[in-house]
C-alpha cells in the first residue's frame, strides 16, 4: 500500500525521490483538517501532516508522517476557496467529476494568506495557458498531458531533467504532444542538455531554455521554422549549429552570457534579428567586418565581455548600426566614427583615454567612469539631449557641447573642470547640469536668463555664486552647492516680490553666516533647506515663520543656541536635525503634525518638554550627546514608545560634573514580553577592568535602573537571561 501510494504521489507530484526534501516542498505543516462535504456530522477534524508539493496537496497523519497512508489532491484545474464559518479555514477541491474536498484551519492569519496565495496560483491553471513555474517539479506532472489545447507553457526554475529515473514519470520527451503550443518557457533547470522533444513541435514561436548549463544546440532546432523568439542565455555555449539559417521567423536571439570569443556566423543567415544581444560572453576582439556582414543588425549589445580593441579591416562605414553598447569592457581608447549613423552610444565602465563619434545622428552618450582626457564629437550633434561623461579627466567643457542646441540633461561630475562657458547656461534646452566634484573656483559671472532646473555644483572650490543666479534662473527647483567656501548668497528678488520655485536648496559646508538667513524669504516655496557646518549663530523667527511650505531642515553643526518658536508656522516640516549646536532650550517640533525624525543630539538641553500625546507620525528621536540632560521616568516611558529612541545613560562622573570616561555603543532589537532588549551599553575603558553600566528594557520597555559589575560582558548578558528564565 505504501509502494503505491508513493507511486501516486510521483505520478501526480512530478517526484521521482523523497517528497520529504526540504528544497523540493513549497510549504507544509500541522493542522485542523476535515474531509468532504461540511454538512456532514460524520466528518470529523482531525490534526494532519498537509503538504504542498509540486501541483498536488498531500494530507498524511501527523504520526506516520510520509511513511503512512498519504491522500494526493491534484490541485490544477481545481478551486480554493475561504470557509466563512470557521476562522482561518480553506476549502480545496480537485477537478473533474469525481472532485474530492478538504477543509483545512490554520492557526496563523499568516498561514492563511501564504497557502491562499500559493495554491491559488497553481489551481487557476487552465487549458490554453498553465504557469508551473517555481514549484519544485522534476518532470511535468501527468495530469498535465490530459490537456490537448495547451499553447503557453510556464516551467521555469523547478527541477526538471532530461532523464527521470522512474519509468512511470512522463518526462520533457512527452512535451512534442502539446501539438498547438506556441510558448514554451524550461529555463533556471536542470537540463544539462537540451530537450530535443521541442524540435517537434511545429506550433512553437517562443522558446526560453536559458540557464541550463547546455554545451550545444543540435543541428535539428533547424525544423522550427516557426520560432520567432529563442532564448539561450546563461548556458556554455561556444558555437550555434549551421542549420539556425532555416529559421526564417526568428527576430529575437538571446546569447547573453554564454562563451562566445566572436559572433556566430549564422547570424548572417538570420535576417530578421536586428539585435545582437551578446553581453556576459568571452570576446575580446571586435571584428567590425563580421558587423558589416550582418545589414540587418541595429542594435549591438557586448556589454560585460573582455573587449580590448575593434579591428575595421578596411570597413569604411557601418550605417546600419544605430545603437551600440560597450559597456564594461577593457578598451583603452574607442574611434566609433565608423559608425556614422548612431544614436545612442553607451562604453561606460572601460578604461578610455579618449574617444571620438560620428555627431550625425547622435541622441545619447554614456561614457561615466572612464580616464577620458580628450572627447570628440564631430559633426556638431544636433540630436543630442543626453551627455553622461562624469567620474573622468576631462580639464574643460568641449566646446561643441555648447552648441548641441537639444541637449536636456549634462553630467559632468566627477573630473578637473575649472570653468563651465558662459555660452552654457543661454542653452534654451538644458534643464539639468550636474558640474560637482570638479575644480571649478568660479562660475559665469553675469548670467543671462536659463532655463536650468536641477543645478549641482557640490565639492568645487567656489567663493561665490554669480550675484544674477537666482534672479536670472527663474526656472531653478534645485540646487546643491555644498562643500564650497561660499561666504554670501545671491538675492533671489530686488523688491518684496518674487518669481522664485526653488524648492530644494543644499549649502552644508560653506562659509555661510547669519547674513544670509534673510535672503532664504526670497524662496516661499522651499521644502528641503540643509545649511549643515555653516557659522550660523542665530535664525531670526520672523525668517522662519515665511518658509511656509518646508519639509526637511538640517542646521547641524553650527553655533546656534535655539531653533525659533515660529518653527510651528512651517506645518508641513517632517525632518528637523540640528545636532552638535549650542541648543539649550528643546524646540516647539513636537507639535508639527507631521513630525517624523528629530535629532538634537550633541547640544546643551538640560529637559525635554513634550505635549501629553506625541505627533502620530513620530519615528525617531535623538538626544544623545546632552550631558546635562535629565529625562523623568513620564517622559522616558513617552519616548520609549516609538521606532527609534536614542539617549545617553546617566553620567557616573563626580558632582563638579567631570564626565566619566566611557564609550558608548547601542542595540535596536525590538524587545518582547519576558525576553531581554539591552537598549544602552557603556563600556569602562579608561583602566584594564572591564566594567559596564548598562540599562535594560523589557518587554511592555519599562526603564531598570542601571548599575555597575565588575564582570566582562558576556558574564553581564547571561547573569540578565538567567534572571529572565527564573521569572
């Protein structure tokens, strides 16, 4: 009886070995099970061992486990369905005349939902179009093959091989029975060679046998003259057999990552494949005239290979070629000039020095993350909107880039630019310029009006911002000029009025003083303002009350003594930081209503004042830091209660108020009822015992007073679990 009811849990499940192996079965458990019609009385619950294994429920008793009597439910074609009479409780029903029925309770809504989600995908399976894929199947299981009219067919990543050891088991041979199938997808297998029961289906236009670790094609995938799209990436492929050319349908070959050292001469034969998709393989050299073979190929995808050089042998033009793609490559220097009709050109990631292109057609260009010190583009490229040459050595913007009248987006971050062109900013198209981390001192001095909207200038060395910027730029929503040496900030207006949408502004690092504060009215609508490491030493509340519509403020690393009360007319203000001041008296944050982050940490707050309920979006608070800053026991236990709350433990020094000499280190895991959460941990460093001050928080996180053992720390944490277990 065991014998046979392996065998049809084989059949049904597509398992030739142990349904007990762990990787092979999708979930299983323990639970309330009850067979048949719910009206009943005869039916009975009963605890079982319930499976989910390949397509088929297995219900087993808990006692004999596999070894027992086993019922095998195929569940393709079938229903699941939720039983509102009991809580966490799932009705599956096989199909066909003599469909059988188990209730299943769960104990967890979250068991619930993972089984629903499960088994639904398996039991809508219907007749034209089945998804089997990630079910852990090592064949096709029988019930399967009942179905004549099957055209798309799901089976990837599961177990399958060529090969079942059973005899009984219907394997990939008795896929060319699925005479209608138009899509068939075996890829993330076990193949190891490549399934030659596809070759007859005449139906067939898509296949995917990618990631198989297959060595070769056979000759006769040559009599699917019908496949339109054929997918062999991620195998160990070296050469495609001759007999590819009688696919006259096919338009798209996948290559990708396979051990190809050149491109495979078929290709030519393949006329309606106009993407060469070779990436991830072995070439290191480019045969431009095995390109010139191929008029039909637009598109040229050799990402991630070993290319150190292309080789023209006397091409004079590739006109076909519109899109090339050399990214992650070896080469030292790229003359892609030959390529006359190109639009978008991506070489990232190689080691160019330099690099000149055809400007014809030309709409994109990535090259970031290369040695460039010399970039041409000839004709001028009038098409261009896109220019990413960031992380090179370029020492100055070329000056064709100022007349590509389209350009939209300039990256040129990341070199040893000195100065951008004047001519630069009166493009009518450019609306991002991304110029940080280079050498710039200065910038265009009077500017005419632009239409840039995203300016970042970071990490230069500039004195001084052009005094018309802000005036002349009235289509500017950001700015970054942080980590700079700015001692002043441009006037945004003249007058009261202002035409100003800026509504991100960066200066952490500068030279900034309390001059400037004024000047930020002249922006009504900023909602990130991040003036960090600046010599501010005050913020006048009436400046604070106009900044409406901020979100986010960062003031760290000043010398300020107070955040204005006035914070409160910002309403809108979810981000406050403002760590290492001189801030002595807590700020009103506490009643902005969409409160999320404070950090204060580092400054001289001796209390904290908080409403009697804290803002409903509040997640983090940080007060480390504050020597002088003593918190009640109401107040701990309020702050306490969000996601994250930092805070120093009380100070050990002596009462002139000498600190104590301590390093401090921090744990964030969530704390449960009768389980230990050690939230601080101060370590004694100053001689070579080791002794910590510690506090601890419980489960419900009320505060236990920390003292002093003399004890290394592992002795600290097992002397505290131990008294957990006791209670």
């Amino acid at each position: 009886m065991d014998s046979e009811i392996g065998c049809l849990i084989r059949f049904y499940a597509g398992k030739p070995h142990s349904t007990g192996s762990s990787e092979r079965i999708q979930l299983s458990g323990m639970y309330n099970v009850r067979k048949g019609k719910m009206q009943l009385p005869v039916n009975r619950w009963t605890r079982r061992q319930v499976i989910l294994c390949g397509t088929c429920l297995i219900v087993s008793s808990v006692k004999d486990s596999l070894t027992g009597k086993m019922h095998v439910l195929p569940l393709i074609g079938g229903k699941v369905e939720e039983v509102k009479k009991h809580q966490h409780c799932l009705a599956f029903s096989s199909s066909g005349p003599q469909s059988q029925t188990y209730y299943i309770c769960f104990d967890t809504f979250t068991e619930y939902l993972r089984w629903l989600r499960q088994v639904s995908k398996v039991a809508s399976q219907r007749i034209s179009s089945v998804d089997l894929s990630c079910c852990s199947l090592e064949h096709p299981p029988a019930n399967l093959f009942y179905s004549q009219d099957l055209t798309h067919l799901n089976l990837k990543q599961n177990f399958l091989r060529q090969n079942p050891s059973l005899p009984a088991a219907r394997g990939l041979n008795e896929l060319q029975r699925f005479t209608k199938l138009k899509s068939l997808n075996l890829s993330n297998n076990h193949l190891g060679d490549f399934p030659l029961a596809v070759c007859s289906i005449p139906t067939l236009a898509e296949l995917n046998v990618s990631c198989n670790a297959l060595r070769s094609v056979p000759a006769a995938v040559g009599v699917m003259h019908n496949l339109q799209t054929f997918l062999l990436d991620g195998n160990f492929l070296q050469t495609l057999p001759a007999e590819l050319e009688n696919m006259k349908q096919l338009s798209y070959l996948g290559l990708s990552f396979n051990e190809f050292t050149d491109i495979p001469e078929v290709l030519e034969k393949l006329t309606a494949v106009d993407k060469l998709c070779m990436s991830g393989n072995c070439m290191e050299t480019l045969r431009l005239q095995a390109l010139r073979k191929m008029p039909h190929i637009k598109h040229v995808d050799l990402r991630l290979n070993i290319i150190r050089k292309l080789i023209a042998d006397e091409v004079d033009f590739l006109q076909h070629v519109t899109q090339l793609d050399l990214r992650d490559n070896k080469l030292g220097d790229l003359d892609a000039m030959i390529f006359n009709n190109i639009e978008v050109l991506h070489c990232e990631r190689n080691q160019l020095v330099t690099l000149d292109i055809c400007g014809y057609f030309l709409k994109a260009l990535y090259a970031s993350s290369n040695e460039l010190v010399q970039l041409d583009v000839y004709p001028v490229p009038n098409y261009l909107s896109y220019m990413d040459v960031s992380r090179n050595r370029l020492e100055n913007v070329p000056e064709w880039v100022c007349e590509s009248r389209k350009l939209e987006v300039l990256d040129i971050g990341h070199n040893q630019i000195c100065e951008l062109p004047a001519r630069l900013f009166c493009n009518s198209s450019l609306r991002k310029l991304l110029a940080g981390h280079n050498q710039l001192a200065r910038l265009p001095e009077r500017l005419e009006r632009t239409s840039v909207e995203v300016l970042d200038v970071q990490h230069n060395q500039l004195l001084e911002l052009p005094p018309n910027l802000l005036m002349k730029a009235d289509s500017l929503r950001f700015l970054n000029a942080s980590a700079n040496k700015l001692e002043s900030l441009p006037p945004a207006t003249l007058s009261e009025e202002t035409n100003s949408i800026l509504q991100e502004l960066y200066l952490t690092n500068n030279s900034l003083t309390d001059k400037c504060v004024p000047l930020l009215t002249g922006h009504p609508h900023l909602k990130i303002l991040h003036m960090a490491y600046n010599r501010l030493q005050s913020f006048p509340a009436s400046k604070m009350a106009k900044l409406e519509e901020l979100e986010e403020i960062d003031l760290s690393g000043n010398k300020l003594k107070a955040i204005p009360t006035t914070i409160m007319n910002c309403r809108r203000v979810h981000t406050v930081i403002a760590h290492s001041n001189c801030i002595e008296v807590f700020p009103e944050v506490m009643q902005l209503p969409e409160i999320k982050c404070v950090d204060l940490s580092c400054n001289e707050l001796s209390e904290v004042t908080l409403p009697e309920n804290l803002p409903p979006k509040l997640q983090e608070v940080d007060l480390t830091g504050n020597p002088r800053l003593v918190l009640d026991h109401k107040t701990l236990e309020l702050l306490n209660n969000i996601r994250c709350f930092k805070i120093d433990q009380p100070s050990t020094g002596d009462a002139s108020g000498a600190p104590a000499v301590w390093s401090h280190g921090y744990t964030e895991a969530s704390g449960v009822k009768n389980k230990l959460c050690v939230a601080a941990l101060s370590v004694n460093n100053f001689c070579d015992n080791r002794e910590a001050l510690y506090g601890v928080f419980d489960g419900d996180r009320n505060v236990e007073v920390p003292y002093l053992l003399q004890c290394t720390m592992s002795d600290i944490l097992a002397e505290e679990l131990q008294k957990k277990k006791k209670k």
